[in-house]
C-alpha cells in the first residue's frame, strides 16, 4: 500500500530471488496491497532467480526501471547491493523486509518491512523461564505485534502515510481483510 501511495510514476516493482513459498506468498500481499491503496498503479514483479546473486537482482531492477517503476519491494538477501545501487541509479525508492532498512541508507529505503525473529525467540525463552511455556502448541505473529512485526518508515513517509497505514494494520490485526496469499498476474524477467 505505502509503495502505491508513494509512486509518481503510478508504477511500483516487487523483485525476490528464487520462487519460494514466502516469496510467493509475500508478492500476493504486496500485489494486494498496491491494488487495496485504489491508486489504479501498475504492478510489475519478477524473480531474478537466486537470493545471492546481485548481478542478476541488478538486471531485473533495470528491466523494472524500463517499465517506469519508481518504487520497488525488494525481497532478496545478499543481492540487496547491486538493488541499491540500482535504485540510487535510476532514482527508484527501495523498501526493504527483515532488517531495518531505513535506518542503514535512508537515502533509497523509504520504509522496511521488519519481522524481528530474534524478538521471537526472547519471547519464547522469557516464557520458558516465567514458567509460561506450552510445548507443542504453535503461535503466530502478525501486524497485531507491532514488538516483533511492523513497518519502519522514513520520517518524512510516515508523517505523509501514518494515518492511512495505520487504519490498513487495524484491518489487519483484527482480520477485517485478509491479503491475498496467491498473485496470478503477469512477471517480467530481466531477459525480457
């Protein structure tokens, strides 16, 4: 939603590396997302094929700038580099997941989508030693979790976008929308 809010150009990117289930599952709910924001914006996403592979995560960011994106979700691990400097080169604003982005290079990220695990895991062993835990129980976090999942925004985005974001994640955490988790649109490859 905050790409589609964000874009000039009316066109936001995903880019991810290989086509696995978070991957998959996470472009559905960014897609859905663009489209929720009711901005009528252009959705182009692709896979550039290997998480760690910054020449082709470079590649697909240039097909991306070609179809006139200027704000890309980029979902990749040690190719991150080479989309960064993509994005200072075609003047693309990134917004990055896991780590916080913004706070690295505010220059390029606009926001980051955190899901802290480590705070997952002192959760769990905070629960073990106050004599809280459940074996074999299953436990799911979410936007209702602000502690261990959320969107960290650069201050001048959130200033802008604050208020609208803010009533998307109430919709969320008490499940009055729920994102798709399937995308069944076209992809561009860094191939053409």
């Amino acid at each position: 939603m905050l790409a589609a809010l964000h874009s000039r150009t009316g066109v936001v990117a995903h880019l991810s590396g290989e086509k696995v289930r978070p991957g998959l599952k996470g472009r559905a709910a960014f897609a859905d997302g663009v489209r929720a924001a009711g901005r009528n914006c252009r959705f182009v996403t692709g896979f550039c094929g290997h998480q760690h592979e910054p020449d082709l995560a470079y590649a697909l960011m240039r097909r991306h700038h070609e179809e006139g994106a200027d704000v890309v979700f980029a979902m990749i691990d040690s190719g991150r580099p080479r989309v960064s400097r993509a994005c200072y080169e075609f003047g693309i604003a990134q917004i990055g997941n896991v780590l916080d982005w913004v706070a690295r290079d505010p220059d390029i990220f606009i926001a980051s989508a955190i899901a802290d695990s480590g705070a997952c895991i002192d959760a769990a062993i905070d629960n073990w030693l106050g004599g809280r835990w459940q074996g074999g129980s299953h436990r799911v976090y979410g936007v209702a979790h602000r502690e261990f999942v959320r969107l960290h925004m650069r201050a001048d985005i959130e200033e802008r976008h604050r208020s609208t974001l803010d009533e998307w994640v109430s919709r969320l955490a008490t499940s009055n929308y729920v994102p798709f988790e399937r995308y069944e649109g076209p992809e561009v490859s860094a191939g053409r």
